[in-house]
C-alpha cells in the first residue's frame, strides 16, 4: 500500500498538477508531503516514513540529480520506490539516475493515465497492492 | 522518406506540442508574426552542453493565468505569481523537449532554473536570436519562443 508520498518540484503548479493526478490515477495517500528541491526532500526522508517520491530533476538549491545521489548510500532512503517526472531526455543522463529496478522515469508532460502506469509498473500491477 | 526538419521547424513541432499536451493550450502559427507585442511576462531557460545559450518565451500574463488555470491552480482566479509558475514550467518542458530534438538523446545538456522576468520595452532593441516561433492561442494570446545560442562555433542543429 502506498501509503505517505512526497511530491518534489519547484513549481508549487505542477505540485498540484503532481497531487491532482494522483487522485485521478485511483491513488489515496494517505499523507502527500512536498518539497520545492531536493533539500527539503531529504528533510522529509529523514523524518517521515515515505513510500513513494515522485520528483523533478531541475529544482534549485539541490537538484534532483544531487538528491539521488545522496539518497543512494543509504539501503533504507536509496531503497524508496521513486519515479522521475522530468523534461530531461538524455539517456546518458537518466541512464545514472535509474541505476534500481524501483526507479522509472516519467516524461513531461504526464497524464493520470500514464502516472498511473509508473507506479504500477514500480508496485507490481499484479500485486494489486497501488491503490 | 521522411525528410529531416529544419531547427525552426523543430522549434514550432515542439512548442506546439508542449502547449497542447503540457499546457492544455491550442494554439496555431501567428498570422502576423512580426505583430508587437504589448509588454508581457519573459522567461528564460539557460542551457549548457555541446550549444550553449538560450531559450526565451515571451507571453502575457493572462496566456500564463490559462496554462496555470488548465493545471489545476487552486485559485479560480489565479494570479501573476501563478501565471509566472505556469510559464516556467512551460519553458522548462520546451528546452528539455527542443535540444535532443536538435541534438539528439544521446548528448548530454545542463539547463538552468527558468528565470522569470519581464519583456524589454517596446524603445530597447529585442534579443538577438538565431530562431524563433510566432504562435496565437485560440484565446486570441500571442507568445515568442526564441533560441540564442551564444557560441560562436559548435555542433550543428
């Protein structure tokens, strides 16, 4: 079950762009927190049990990049099923970051529908375990 | 045989684009491309890699209020601060769409935070850039997206 999220993006619109589909999707966290970089996305990992980060790469102060890679020693932060939802479209780029079998890369612009698919795919579809 | 696009053809594919699937925002070639636009919002979206330079979307606030509207903003009435998100949101999906499109997904490029800022005055003399796109929404909103690069040598688009 996915139960608490974080939503990471410098845009407080496509945080909520982030959160809308989510309910479109069929999801019901039951905590979204946010975070505007990766700084204050580490802060939440620290302090709050999270099941899922759907994040950005271009934020200020610490991008999305940075935070993978300080999250990546960590077995327990490195662990959290993560899906990318980024303009970026280099695969050598992308190619460093879904370095785990629970990171999926998401391109924008997303709908509901294939949001919904990342996180399928990241949860196991079959398990029926998403919602 | 498909043939290969030209940079502003690549321009305008994507932008088009990025405002109908990103935006929500219809929007066609202007009819007068040349038109003066009154003064707007700018934002600007640094890249750095095998091109470095620029990419600059000017747009008035209330195409930026539309595309923030279709996102879902939580106001009814959204603001300019939400208006300015929208728009550097947009910039962001542009360049990061545009230069594997020039350049392929193999290279690698650096973009920077979208810069938000106003237009320059109709008395200053408009950036000098080597492309550029003229489009208006089915709201009647003129936009300018416009690519700088600003070295003088470099791989080819």
């Amino acid at each position: 079950m996915i139960h608490n999220v974080l939503v990471m993006d410098d845009s407080p619109v496509i945080r909520n762009l982030v959160k809308r589909s989510l309910k479109m999707a069929g999801f019901t966290p039951t905590k979204i927190f946010e975070a505007s970089n990766g700084h204050e996305g580490l802060g939440v990992l620290m302090t709050e049990s999270v099941d899922l980060v759907l994040m950005d790469l271009n934020m200020p102060e610490m991008t999305g990049y940075e935070f993978v890679a300080r999250i990546d020693p960590s077995p327990r932060l490195g662990g959290i099923p993560l899906v990318v939802i980024s303009t970026e479209r280099s695969e050598a780029r992308l190619s460093e970051l879904l370095t785990r079998p629970t990171r999926k890369y998401l391109p924008k612009p997303f709908t509901p529908e294939s949001l919904k698919r990342a996180i399928a795919e990241l949860f196991g579809e079959a398990s029926g375990k998403v919602a | 045989m498909l043939q290969p696009q030209s940079p502003d053809e690549s321009l305008t594919d994507v932008v088009g684009h990025m405002l109908a699937d990103g935006a929500f925002v219809m929007a066609d070639p202007d009819p007068e491309p040349g038109a003066e636009l009154p003064d707007g919002l700018r934002v600007e979206v640094s890249f750095d890699g095998p091109r470095r330079g620029v990419v600059l979307i000017d747009a008035p606030p209330d195409l930026g209020m539309e595309i923030a509207l279709n996102l879902g903003a939580d106001e009814e009435a959204p603001d300019e601060s939400s208006a300015v998100e929208a728009l550097r949101e947009l910039g962001n999906m542009i360049t990061g769409a545009l230069l594997p499109r020039l350049f392929g997904t193999e290279t690698v490029f650096h973009l920077g935070i979208p810069t938000p800022g106003r237009m320059v005055g109709a008395d200053e003399a408009p950036p000098v850039c080597q492309h550029e796109v003229a489009l208006v929404s089915d709201e009647g909103h003129r936009t300018r997206v416009r690519v700088r690069f600003d070295d003088l040598s470099g791989v080819s688009p």
